[in-house]
C-alpha cells in the first residue's frame, strides 16, 4: 500500500486562495449593486427637479447632503448612461435636421449629423445648467431645446462661412462636418 502524504502548507495556501477569490466576488457584486443605487437615486433627484422639488427638500431627504455633492452625482449619472438616456432626456434630444432644400456642405448627411451630435452635447450642458440653479424645472425641457436648436444654427453658419471663404476649392465634407460639430458643441447661449 502506498502511503499518500499532504503538505498542509499546500491545503492552508489553497484555501486562503478560495477565500480570497469568494471575498472579490463577494465585493464585485457589493460594487455592482452600490453603482446600481447611485443611479436610481441620481435618475430621482432629476425626476424630482423637474417635478418642482427644491434643492433644500431633496437634500433633506438625503441627510443633509450639499446640493454640489448631489449635482455631481446626477453629472456623473448622466456620463454613465449616455448611451441609455432617460425618457425625460430624450424630450431635449435633437434631431438631425432634414438636408432638403439646402445647398454646399449643410445639404450632407454626415455635416448635419455631425451638427445635431455636437448640439446634443450644448442642450446637456443647458441642461445640468438648469437643473442646478433655480430655474422652474418645468421650463427646462423648452430652453434646452431652444439652446439645441440655436446651436445648430451656429453650425449651420460657421460651415456657411468656411464654404464661403474657401471659395471655388470649395470644403472637404471630413471638415465640414468636424467644423459643424465644433460650432455646435461649443454654442453658448446669449445668457449663460
């Protein structure tokens, strides 16, 4: 019969290893759920700004929690879930306007395309603006849009421009759309 030896230096190592892999997975999932937590509270404190609630009852409700430390958390929010935008978002989404009608670079797809993208991120901007100060939350949704759509005309002019004083070289459409883009994108309204 063969004697069969166990190094219990290999048993202890081996089950500090199971130990340690069942406590990451254990905090991963702790993560997980936390993140998760986060975001339905930050979707709350935007939903509630928009229903009228005021900075002071919905830092009460957190314990006190500073306005900024809440404004983060909804700003942070809204990077996270950039790709699956709240309904209440999507009312201030902006639409690629229609190429029917227009002439030079603007009548392209990928110029207007780019244009909306880059208004997109100034009606954001408009509104994480509006949901800080102390504008009515009902009003928020009308003056983002208003801020998208002036964008887009701020692109729609600045390709116009550059066309215009390229003269008969004319625009490559990459430059027309990365300038409508800028143009947008960078658009600040007359008030900020």
């Amino acid at each position: 019969m063969v004697e069969i030896r166990t190094d219990l230096s290999d048993v202890a190592r081996g089950k500090a290893v199971g130990a340690l892999t069942d406590a990451v997975k254990q905090e991963s999932a702790l993560r997980e759920r936390m993140e998760t937590a986060r975001d339905r509270s930050a979707a709350a404190i935007v939903n509630a700004r928009e229903a009228g609630v005021s900075w002071d009852e919905i830092s009460g409700v957190f314990g006190g929690v500073t306005r900024q430390s809440l404004t983060e958390r909804v700003i942070r929010f809204e990077a996270r879930s950039e790709s699956r935008r709240s309904a209440s978002w999507e009312g201030t989404r902006i639409e690629t306007p229609p190429g029917a009608g227009h002439t030079g670079a603007w009548r392209l797809d990928s110029v207007r395309q780019a244009a909306a993208n880059g208004a997109d991120l100034a009606a954001a901007a408009a509104r994480r603006s509006h949901l800080v100060d102390e504008t009515d939350p009902r009003q928020i949704q009308t003056r983002v849009r208003a801020v998208g759509h002036a964008a887009l005309a701020a692109a729609k002019e600045a390709v116009a421009a550059t066309e215009t004083a390229a003269g008969p070289e004319g625009l490559r459409s990459e430059a027309a759309a990365g300038i409508a883009f800028t143009a947008a994108a960078g658009y600040l309204p007359d008030n900020a």
